[in-house]
C-alpha cells in the first residue's frame, strides 16, 4: 500500500482540491525517470530546472508552459538518422515528455541548451494585489510633519 487517503482532508476543508491531487498524483508518475533532472532554488523567488538532454538538438525539444504546468517533451526526427548501423546503442534517443506542476504565479524565465543540458529558468512574481498590505486604523490621529515646523514636532 502505498497510496495514502485524503479522504478525511477533503471533507474538513475547501479549496485544497488541487493539492491533494498532486499529492495523489506524485506516487503515480514516479516510474519513468527518463530524462534525468535536477531542480535548485537559485534566490527567494528564483528556481532552474535542469534536464539532461544529450543527443537533443533544440529543434527536437519542445516547452510549453501553461498554467501551473510545464511541459517539456522531445522527439528525434526519423530522417535525421543516418544510414549507419550501430553495434550497441547505449545513449538514449527515445522521445520523452516530462511535466512539471508549478506553483501560483511561477513563470518560465527563459531556456538555454548548453553541454547537453536544457535549463529552464523559473521566476515567482506575486501580483501587487496578492501582496500583504498594511491597513490603516479608521480614527487613528496621525503626526505629520511640514517642513518648516521641525522644532514643533520634536517639542511635540
């Protein structure tokens, strides 16, 4: 058994949905760990995805980011395969698709292949609006100063 059940969670609380579906959904998708990643927090709101792509050329590698989802997938070109006939075949040429859930406001930076390595820069920017505020208390007498009335508000 290795499957947990959020079935308490979910009747206690609202709007969680989406967690416990990733949660459920990581045990599931664990079993193919082709292509290797790597994922680093690179600041506060910074974090790089690192996939190793050998033998990927940047026409062959497809991302798509949508909503709290990233999508990296590869295909070879049947064509581009030469005539030659391979005695053992050790490097991986399959196609893969691997996804990757984000969270709230994460978005894809940008991406570079470099090395046989395809990095994908990710930032979180949290809207003004979702920002905590300070709130002001209606009734509250505040101290303002004016230029001139320096010394008054010292004695003040």
């Amino acid at each position: 058994m290795n499957r947990f059940d959020f079935t308490p969670y979910r009747r206690s609380t609202v709007g969680f949905d989406r967690l416990f579906d990733l949660l459920e959904n990581a045990g599931r998708n664990s079993g193919d760990n082709y292509p290797p990643f790597n994922i680093e927090r690179r600041g506060e709101d910074a974090y790089r995805i690192t996939l190793a792509v050998a033998g990927f050329k940047p026409d062959e590698l497809d991302i798509t980011a949508q909503q709290n989802l990233l999508v990296v997938s590869g295909r070879k070109n049947p064509e581009a395969q030469d005539a030659s006939q391979f005695l053992h075949v050790g490097i991986a040429q399959r196609g893969f698709e691997r996804r990757f859930e984000l969270a709230d406001f994460v978005r894809v930076d940008g991406a570079n292949l470099e090395d046989g390595l395809l990095f994908i820069d990710l930032v979180r920017e949290v809207p003004e609006a979702m920002k905590p505020k300070k709130i002001a208390i209606a009734g509250q007498k505040t101290l303002t100063l004016v230029e001139g009335d320096k010394e008054a508000g010292k004695a003040a």
